[in-house]
C-alpha cells in the first residue's frame, strides 16, 4: 500500500502579502519543500510570475494560485518531479489525484494561509490545500465539472506561458487528445444558480433587521447585499484593487437627471450601470449612516464600501463573502424557524455570485434583455438569454399531462 505523502504548507500568499517577484527573485524553496526535485526554484519563479500576473483581480488571482499551487504540490510531494518532466501521462494522473486527494489534505473549512509569528509570516498548520465540509467528517470528495474545467483551463494557460518564456517545449494539455473523457458536455444551457423569491425575501429582510439592530456596523452589509442584487455587481467590483478602487462619486447623474454607477469588472472593461429609484434611495441610507450628505457630489473619492477600523475601503474579498455569509446564515434560521426547511437547506449552497445572478434573473423577466445585457457587462445577448426561464418553463407544462400507462 502506497504511502501517503505528507501535507504540504501553502506555496504562495495573498495578494497582499505577495512580494513582486519579477523585483525579487526565488532564492530557494526549502522554506516550502525540503524535498523539492531538481529546478524546484524554476519552477516556483514561473509559477509566482504566472500567479503574480493577474494580480488586477482578485478572484481571478486567488483561482490561479489554488490551481497552480494544488499542481505543483502534486508535481514536487506526489511525484517529486519538476514541472519540465511532466507529459500527457502526468496530466490524467494529477486529475485522478484531484478527484481524491488525500484526506489529510483537506479541511473542513478555509483556514488562513499565513500567521503570524515573532513578527514573521509563518504557515499555519492548520491550513490545508483542499476544502469539503463532507470529505473532512468522513464523506466523499467531490470534483465538480465547473471546477474541473477551471483547473484545465488554468493548467493550460500556465504551460502556454511557460513555452513562450522557454521553459518547456509543449503544452502537454494540448496532447491529451480525450481530454472530452473528462469534460461532459451539457445539452442546452447551464442552469443559473440563483436565490428563490421566498429565500431572497428572507435574506434582504435579515439585511435590513441587522441594520436597524446594529447600524453602525450593518448598514454596510444592506448596501453590500442591495448592490450585489440591484446593480448585479461582481465582488471584485466592490473591493479596492490595483486596477480600481470604487468610490461614491462613482455614482454619477447625466444630463437628465438619472444616476448611473461607474465601475470596472470583468476582462478590465468599464461599464456603466443604470441606478434604479430603490438602489438611489438604498444609496441615500447608506451615506447618511456615515454621516454623509444624501448624494455624492461630482468626483467625490469617499470609498464606496469602507473599513469599520482604519481608513480606505475594503480591500478583500474574504471580507466581503464573510458580510454576506452572515446574512445567508441569519436567513437559513429564520426560514427554518417558520417551517421552511428545505428551502434553507438549499440556502447553504449559496455564494455572493447567486445575488448577482439572481438579480439578473428577476430584471429580464420585466426589462429588455439589452438592457439588461449592458447593465450586466455581458459580452453577448446570449449570456443574457441563459436567464430567460420561459422556454424552460413551458417544456415543463407542456410534459406535465404525459401518461405513462
């Protein structure tokens, strides 16, 4: 029977704490890996290059280090191999090893990479590279196809890097020729994961019950959580990164009189959002709970969403997905205090993106679908079309009345 390899510690930090490794190269990993394979400092150089390189967003960057970061634990602890020696081969054995790693590898929940310690930034024993509340108690993990497809994807980008600063040769992703046996195809569109009516009521008037109990610290969370769904915001669109940093005088009148709201979001594209009365009036709260006047002014760079404690908005997006846990947490109690068991089961599966998404959802079914399109940065009316229950709805009426005998 196989030895388990030993848990590794992470390889690289938060975006924050990241040092700028084009300006200080990789003297050694043995602060990683004792064990590392020969050009292990190669090997961390290109990939801390890679990872560093998407650092505009904070999403994207932390999806690119957990995948990068999960391989070359796999290539160094598992294989103790360099990445220059791995081939098709390889490939499909790192994708068996995802779809079960080890269990002393992954934790019940996120634990922070890094402490500190004397100072220094240590790895926290506890962290662990993978996360599922089931495998953790003695269930199963699992790989989803979403996630998957994000691993592919990420692997293949970091090879087609590595080619064109001439570390290797090929990309072996591009050799796996039945790469289709790992990828299933779905026919027709990819259900939107989004909010119920019911659980949307629930969470925005927990939002709002929060905020009255607790102004000083929850009238931030109603406008987080109104923004996410009125504006259909991304949660890098709400925190202060290299490319942008959101302010209230992003919030901006024409010529007309209407309000519109400012930002950049996906691909580094900015977009204008149309700001309905109800997201104005949210507004409005939200700038007197600071003591500020209703409406922002021409250019004011007050931060859009601040810190409770320092100056400047927030920064992270971990903080931002805490704000809205709570609320989805405080929601699921009350739903299951009046009976609605199972709807807030299915509330335990929501993330910031379904507010998004549901906002999207509950808009094109009164507005126009370019209208709705360019308020949501969409690339396409067919991004858009995915939202559209209709077509879906009336299959389902229409198989409501087969017989079976």
């Amino acid at each position: 029977m196989a030895k388990t390899p030993s848990c590794p510690p992470a390889f690289f930090d938060t975006l924050e704490a990241m040092e700028n490794p084009f300006k200080n190269r990789i003297a050694s990993v043995n602060h990683l890996y004792a064990e590392s394979p020969e050009n292990a400092v190669e090997d961390y150089q290109y990939a801390s290059e890679f990872i560093y390189s998407y650092r505009g967003s904070p999403d994207t960057f932390n999806t690119y280090r957990r995948e990068i970061e999960h391989f070359l634990h796999w290539c160094w602890v598992v294989k103790r191999q360099s990445i220059t020696s791995i081939d098709r081969n390889h490939i499909e054995e790192f994708i068996d090893f995802s779809r079960s790693p080890p269990i002393t590898w992954i934790s019940a929940s996120n634990e922070a990479r890094f402490i500190l310690g004397s100072g220094e930034r240590k790895a926290n024993p506890e962290w662990r590279p993978y996360t599922s509340s089931t495998a953790s108690n003695g269930g199963e993990y699992a790989l989803s196809q979403s996630s998957l497809q994000s691993l592919l994807g990420v692997l293949s980008s970091f090879f087609n890097y590595l080619i064109q600063e001439e570390y290797i040769k090929s990309n072996p992703l591009g050799q796996l020729r039945q790469k289709s046996k790992f990828i299933r195809k779905h026919q027709g569109a990819n259900k939107i994961r989004r909010l119920s009516p019911l659980q949307w009521e629930y969470t925005i008037g927990c939002a709002e019950k929060m905020a009255a109990e607790d102004p000083l610290v929850h009238e931030r969370s109603l406008f987080i959580m109104q923004a996410l769904f009125a504006m259909y915001l991304r949660i890098s669109e709400l925190v202060v990164t290299p490319r942008w940093e959101p302010q209230m005088g992003h919030f901006q009148p024409d010529t007309d009189g209407n309000w519109w709201f400012l930002t950049v979001g996906k691909g580094n594209k900015e977009r204008e959002v149309s700001v309905s009365d109800a997201m104005l009036e949210a507004l409005k709260r939200y700038r007197l709970s600071r003591g500020l006047s209703p409406l922002p002014s021409t250019g004011e760079s007050t931060p859009l969403v601040h810190k409770t404690r320092g100056k400047g908005g927030i920064s992270s997006t971990r903080q931002i997905r805490a704000i809205v846990q709570r609320c989805f947490d405080s929601a699921a109690a009350a739903m299951r205090r009046d009976g609605f068991v199972d709807d807030a089961e299915r509330l335990a599966d929501a993330t910031v993106h379904w507010l998004r998404h549901t906002g999207i959802s509950e808009d094109v079914k009164h507005r126009p679908r370019e209208h709705v399109r360019d308020d949501a940065g969409h690339g396409s009316s067919a991004i858009t079309d995915r939202y559209i229950d209709v077509e879906r709805a009336e299959r389902h009426a229409s198989a409501r009345s087969k017989v079976i005998k």
